[in-house]
C-alpha cells in the first residue's frame, strides 16, 4: 500500500510543471501601437506583430492609417483608432515619367511626410481624447522613421516603449543610441553600396552619414518637438532624451541580406516579419500557369509604390519585345488586367499573392525593384533576382542582394530591352545565381525562433516591466564630441604641443650651453678678420 502511495505521489510529481525562475509572461499587457506614417508597406510588417500579441490574450490600442477590415477575423481586444480621413496626404504611386532621385530630395520629402502626418495625427479628434484620457500602458509600440510624433505617448502614459522599422534602420537612430555603424564598411540605406567600397565610395558614404545625422536633428526633430508640445504640454521633455530611453528596436532586415555588423543587444534583427509561415492557395488560373511553365517562370512585381504603367512608351515597348523573346513565361503585377501589345508568353494580373508565387517551384527569376518587403520575400523563396532600384532604401537593399550573388542589378535610366534581356538570360544560365540563392535562402531560415516570435518575445519582456538599464548602452549619454573622441584627440595634442614645446626650448638651452654667445662672438670677429 505504501508502495503504491508512493508511486502515485511520485507520478504526480513528475507530471507538475516545475515553478518558473522567472517571472510569468502571462500576465495581460496593455499595449498601444501609435504609427503616424500612412505607408501601407510600412504597416505591413507591422500587422503581425500587432494581432499576434492581441491573439495571445493581450489589449491592443492601434493608432494608424490601416484599421483592421470588417472581413478580416474578429479580435475583440484589438482595437483601431482610425488615422485615414476623407484626404489622402500620401498617395502610394510613383509616376515613372517623373522620377528624379537625389539625396536631397530624398531627405526633403522624408520631412515633408513626417511633418505633415504628424501635425494630421494629433489633430485627430479620438487621438485628443486619448490624450487627455486617463488610460493606462504597460507598452507603447511605435515607428522608428522620419517622425518621432508619437514618443509624446511615452511621456505622457509613462510607459515603457520599443520601435519598430520596417527596413535598416535610418542613421539617426542608429546615431541616437551610439549603435554605432562604421561607414567605412556599413553603407548608409541611401546609397547603394555594399559592404565593400572603394574610397571615394566610403568618403561619400561617411559625409552622408554624418550629414543626415545631423540635418535630421536641426530640419525634422525641432519643427516635430514643437508639434508634440502644443499636443501633449509645455513640459515633454527633447524628443532626442525620450527616444535615447527606447528598450529595444525591432528592424526588418537581417544579416544573411545586409551583411555583418555591430548591433546593441536590444537592437534585433527580424527580418521577414510580414512574411506568413503558411501560404493561401493560389488563384486557379495563376496556379495552373505556373505549373505548365516547367522550363521557368519569372515573376515581375514592382510593388505598391511603382506605377509599371507610368513608363514612357518607348520603354514599355523594349520592355514588353525583350519580355517577348526570352523562352521562359513572364507573370507580371501590373495595374490593369489587360495590357495593350501582351506577348503570348505572359500574363498579368492586378493582384497577386506575391510570397507564394515566389515560393512555386518554378519560378526561377525575380524581377523587383528593391523594396525591402518583396526582397525579403525573394530571399526566403531561394529565388535569383534581377532588381531596377530606384528610390529610398531600394539601391541600398539592391546593393545587398548583389554582394550576396542572388542578383543583377540594372540602373533605372539605363533600362532598356537589351539590358533587361542580358540580365535575364545571365539570372537564368549562369547556374551560381541559384546555388547563392539557396544558400542565402537556408541561412536566411536558420534561426532560434520565427520573426514573429522573437518579436512577441521582446513585446512581452519591455512589457512585463523589465528594466533597459541592463540594455542601454552608457554611450548614449556621451555628448557628440566624446563619442568621436575629439576631446581625447584635442587633449593628446596639446600634450604632444607641449613636449614639442619642452623639447624645443631644451635643445636651445643645450645649443647655448655648447655654444655660448662669447665664443659665437669671437669665432664670428676671427672670421672677419681672415676674410
């Protein structure tokens, strides 16, 4: 009897969850996401994070331009408040004809969009009300990108918070948190460079480093503190010492793309967050094009943002005629579901589910302009690219997949027919293109935890209350002129001035003791006296 006592206490034992060492992640969080940027791919990579918290039992607060559709499934502790109006401040298509990229521009429309969604933010009505209401977070999620509109939510709900940025993260917030980005070998997003650059390449990279980090702070930061103080008070304290405090950021890239370098441990990688780990089925019609192109497809998308109609004739003409002579069939995102002078061999669709297209075994070219998102898409398909960049983080992004020999990249002034056959043909017969691609494709996959899951990881930690003081670098409280070391430099100078100083009035007290003023006098009279 007390063998069989035993036993059962013993079995009871064993099958007891032993007591955690640390604390639960159970507890319910409070969670406001506030993004003031009203770019659909921004938010893309968002989404995920945002519904799997509130899946996992947790209340989510989610100011942005994208409420959740009435088609999508219910989740009653995710709620929406509604950004988008009856005017559309940001239209997501690049008209072609009228692209003109430069660094300049591309800073001054950064501005332009951070400035002007942030003043739309906080004048909206349910965003007043949630200011002066007397909520309660345990987390603040927010966009780390051209505004730092909503750190004003930090202040006043005094709540720990992290950032999100659906691409390599903008210099100055690398710069915020001295995480520090050599520019000798850590390209800035802007430029489209890879890891390895010449010198005049690295000159230019490092005065853009330098450059945006600064302008950033005087042209963006200042017009946005004064916005943030009308809204929430006089008293916020500068944007610059809130954002300084961030737990942790979580960066839509990963090093198997962007290559190696340093990161802060709560600077973490995520890349392919907005990538599903389980794909719908395709459309019928797509599936069976796919299928029967058993010598090859290639997929042709440039994303939200590009207006493949927009190009001059000429161009779409030597576009359509190069498309038209390869042998392999093309599937092409286009505007419309019909396309004047189609060839045979392609199709077009206003839609498509682009991830598992990308993931059908026969497609073998992908035909991209550089954006991130269908990027990271490329890669975790295993599929070569050939990549037209042409604004924003596209060169940088396009730059990437080519130091990694996944893909050919093509100059968007210098595409023609010719070229965009020749870089084809060169995807599809020159066999290393694939063997990188799937190399880059296994290492791109080989991590502890899914993006999501190390996201939701990190969501739950700042939430639960565990303090940065273990995270933040002591860098971050170093003025600009510590951190480059230019008191240490203007220190060792003047030590070495004065020594050279020392030596110097030595060696003229030695010369006038070998050679007092007597004997140079006299040996000066002799000299005369010869001549």
């Amino acid at each position: 009897m007390k063998l069989e006592f035993c036993l059962v206490l013993l079995h009871i034992l064993l099958l007891s969850p032993l007591p955690s060492t640390s604390e639960s992640s159970d507890k319910r969080l409070r969670i406001l996401g506030a993004f003031a940027h009203p770019g659909k791919s921004h938010f893309a990579v968002f989404k995920p994070l945002l519904e799997e918290l509130a899946n996992r039992g947790h209340d989510v607060t989610v100011i942005s331009y994208f409420p959740r559709s009435n088609s999508s499934p219910p989740l009653p502790n995710y709620k929406d408040i509604d950004l988008a109006g009856e005017d559309n401040i940001f239209v997501e298509v690049v008209d072609l004809q009228t692209l003109d990229y430069s660094l300049l521009r591309e800073f001054m429309l950064l501005r332009h969009w951070g400035l002007e969604c942030c003043q739309r933010s906080l004048d909206n009505k349910d965003v007043q009300r949630l200011i002066k209401s007397n909520a309660k977070f345990d987390l603040i999620i927010t966009e780390v990108f051209n505004s730092d509109c909503f750190l004003g939510f930090v202040h006043r709900f005094k709540a720990p918070f992290i950032g999100l940025s659906s691409h390599v993260l903008m210099p100055w917030a690398n710069g915020r948190l001295s995480n520090e980005r050599n520019p000798s070998y850590v390209p800035i997003l802007f430029l489209g460079y890879g890891p390895k650059m010449g010198f005049m390449e690295r000159v230019e990279n490092y005065l853009a480093h330098k450059i945006f980090n600064f302008a950033y702070g005087v042209f963006c930061n200042g017009p946005t503190q004064k916005l943030v103080e009308e809204a929430f008070g006089p008293n916020v304290p500068a944007l610059d010492d809130i954002a300084k405090n961030i737990s942790a950021i979580l960066v839509n890239s990963h090093y198997s793309l962007h290559g190696a370098a340093p990161n802060l441990p709560n600077i973490v990688e995520v890349g392919g967050l907005h990538i599903p780990e389980k794909h719908q089925p395709l459309p019928a019609d797509i599936q069976k094009f796919l299928d029967d192109a058993s010598e090859g497809v290639v997929f042709f998308s440039w994303g939200s943002m590009i207006k493949a109609s927009s190009m001059d004739q000429r161009t779409l003409g030597e576009v359509l005629q190069a498309l038209g002579s390869i042998p392999w069939k093309v599937l092409w995102k286009w505007e419309d579901e019909h396309l004047p002078g189609k060839p045979d061999n392609v199709m077009v669709k206003k839609w498509v589910p682009q991830a598992a297209i990308l993931r059908h075994p026969n497609v073998k070219c992908y035909l991209a302009h550089g954006g991130l998102l269908g990027l990271s898409e490329g890669v975790s398909a295993g599929v070569p690219m050939v990549v037209v960049p042409m604004y924003g983080d596209q060169f940088n992004n396009a730059a990437a997949a080519r130091s990694r020999g996944v893909a050919q990249v093509l100059e968007w002034n210098n595409l023609n027919g010719k070229t965009l056959k020749a870089a084809i043909d060169r995807v599809f017969n020159d066999p290393t293109y694939m063997e990188n691609a799937k190399a880059l494709q296994k290492v791109w996959h080989d991590r502890p935890m899914s993006p999501v899951e190390t996201s939701v990881w990190w969501a739950e930690y700042v939430g639960r209350g565990q303090s940065n003081q273990f995270l933040r670098t002591a860098a971050a409280d170093l003025a600009w002129y510590q951190l480059e070391h230019l008191d240490v430099i203007g220190f060792l100078l003047l030590i070495l001035l004065v020594v050279i100083f020392a030596f110097y009035k030595a060696l003229i007290v030695i010369f006038r003791k070998i050679f007092p003023p007597e004997k140079r006098v006299n040996g000066n009279s002799l000299s005369k006296k010869r001549n």
